[in-house]
C-alpha cells in the first residue's frame, strides 16, 4: 500500500526533481499512514533518497534501459506500483514523465492530473490542485479511479528533507519486445552547461541583444549565476541560439525559480510557456513592453549598459562572501 514514486536520474546521478518528487511522495504517504517506496532505474547509490522520505528502492538494472522508452518505463513503474499494492504513483512533470505517464495510468486503469502544484487537500475524496491553461489557473480535481498517477509540477513542492531508514532491494520487471517498438539511436547533449530542465534560474535572451554576437554577455550572466542560458522563438527561428534553448507556450516551459528576460518584449506565447517561474525580472529599454506587466522587477534601460554592469556587481558581491 505504499506510495511508489519514480526518480530519475541520469549517468547513475539522480537529477534534483527525483529529490522533490521523493519530497513530495512522502507528503502524501503520511497524510495516508503509509510509506515511499521508490523506483530507480540504472541509478547509483539509491541510499540517499532516504534523506527526502524513502523507506523502500526497488533498483532496476537493465542495459536495455540505458536510453529513457517511455513504453519500457512505463511498463517498469506499472509493474512496480502492482507489486507493491500502490494506490498513488508520482512522476513529476519534465518531458520524460510527461511522456510516460498516460501509458502508465493506462496500464494501471488509473486517472492522472498533471502540473500538481501542493499535497492533496483530501485523500478522501482524493483531491489535488494543479495549473490548467498553461498555467493561468488553478483546477481543484478529484480523482474517483482506485489507483491514482499524479505528475508534480516542477519547484512546486520543494525539496524538504526528512531522514527515513531506506532499504534496496532488486527488482526485475518483465519487459516485452514490444517496449521497445522504438529504438533510441543516439542522443547529444550539452556536460558542460546548467540546462533549462534543472536550472532554479534561467537568465533568457530575445531579438534585442542585435545579434548572436552578443550572447557572450548573457552567457556571462549565467554563469555567474549558475544559471542556464535560453531564448525567445524568434532568435531561435533566425539561428541565433540553438531550439534546445527556446522557450514558451511553442518550446521548453520554465518553472525556475528566478526568470530573467533581457531583451524580450514579453509576446503571449512567450510568457505562458515562463508563467509558472516564481520571480520574473525583465530587462528592456521600451518602458511600454509587454513584459513589464508581467515582471515582479523590471529595469528599463539598454542591455548593453545594464547587464555588463549587473555582472560586475554579482562578481563582487560573491568575491566578499567566498
């Protein structure tokens, strides 16, 4: 009757959101009076979700899963949640789960709400709140199926840390040929940068940096903030950063929890995809650009002056507390 959570993790790391999403499993486990038990799939040390709540790892070893299948994973969570007698699954809400978790809930006869954003207000009737039309609203939404797929919305829950006993043991799903119906060639990636996924801040270009050449200044800013780099449609339209980096309602969605849009005038699209970030700072010399509406801060004035100057301040603000 455990609550199964699903962490992923990549090159045997598990990545921040598994933490949250082990966070907020145990939420719901003891609103319910049971315990977390997790699924890692290829991971390394699974003893350290034990510090966010998890009594129980079902660690997964197949080379065959190297390379995320969301039939294959799905198949692995569907078969572990039946295991263990699981009434609640979590995933969180990156591309992968977003991907997995139908086919999960179909495999288990299961409802599914996405982009949770708190702990069930109820677990009887089981109700939960979530973002609905791109992140303008909030739904409250029952949940009347006998197993329950939540996918928690990203930075919603948090990670809190509550040490529990954890142990592992193996376990070894049955998977079908047919899992694997689509075949995972390759896959290119970016080692040496934040990426947009994981990042708590995003520091976000559009068309008024001029011109590709000018990225070294955003890219500095990033990196002084440990920060990923991304940027509007248009700049990704006209080559001047690579799509990986667009963002809005038509690219990646953002829920950092700080967002700084430099040079971007704020198009509808634009913001609903960066809605769900917590803070939002614009920086713009047009005082009249949509984004300011938007913003919690804003500086009007040129990119050129402003963000030169910002990176400066930050480098000695951090050489005087370093």
């Amino acid at each position: 009757m455990s609550v199964i959570v699903y962490t992923e993790s990549e090159n045997g790391s598990f990545k921040k959101i598994a933490h949250e999403a082990v966070s907020y499993a145990k939420g719901i486990a003891d609103a319910m009076g049971t315990s977390v038990t997790a699924i890692a799939v290829n991971a390394g040390d699974s003893s350290e979700l034990g510090k966010f709540g998890a009594s129980k790892v079902l660690e997964v070893s197949n080379d065959k899963l190297n390379n995320f299948n969301a039939e294959a994973y799905a198949d692995v969570v569907a078969q572990a949640a039946k295991a263990e007698g699981a009434k609640v699954v979590v995933l969180t809400s990156s591309a992968n789960s977003k991907f997995m978790a139908p086919l999960v809930a179909v495999n288990l006869e299961a409802g599914y709400v996405p982009n949770v954003t708190e702990l069930p207000s109820s677990t009887s009737p089981f109700t939960v709140k979530h973002n609905v039309f791109t992140n303008k609203a909030f739904s409250n939404t029952e949940i009347n199926t006998e197993v329950k797929v939540l996918g928690l919305g990203k930075n919603a829950y948090g990670i809190k840390e509550n040490e529990t006993s954890v142990t592992a043991e193996a376990f070894s799903p049955t998977l079908a040929e047919g899992d694997f119906s689509t075949e995972v060639v390759s896959v290119d990636k970016a080692t040496d940068k934040v990426t947009i996924a994981d990042a708590e801040i995003v520091v976000s270009a559009g068309r008024g940096m001029k011109g590709p050449e000018n990225w070294g200044m955003i890219e500095e800013l990033a990196e002084t903030l440990g920060a990923a780099t991304a940027c509007s449609k248009p700049v990704s339209d006209m080559g001047w950063r690579p799509h990986s980096e667009h963002v809005g309602q038509t690219g990646k969605p953002v829920a950092s929890n700080l967002y700084i849009a430099i040079g971007i005038s704020g198009a509808i699209q634009h913001l609903a995809g960066i809605n769900a970030s917590k803070i939002k700072v614009v920086i713009n010399n047009d005082p009249e650009a949509p984004f300011f509406k938007a913003a919690d801060y804003g500086i009007v004035g040129d990119a050129f002056e402003v963000v030169p100057q910002l990176v400066e301040k930050l480098k000695e603000f951090k050489a005087q507390n370093n």
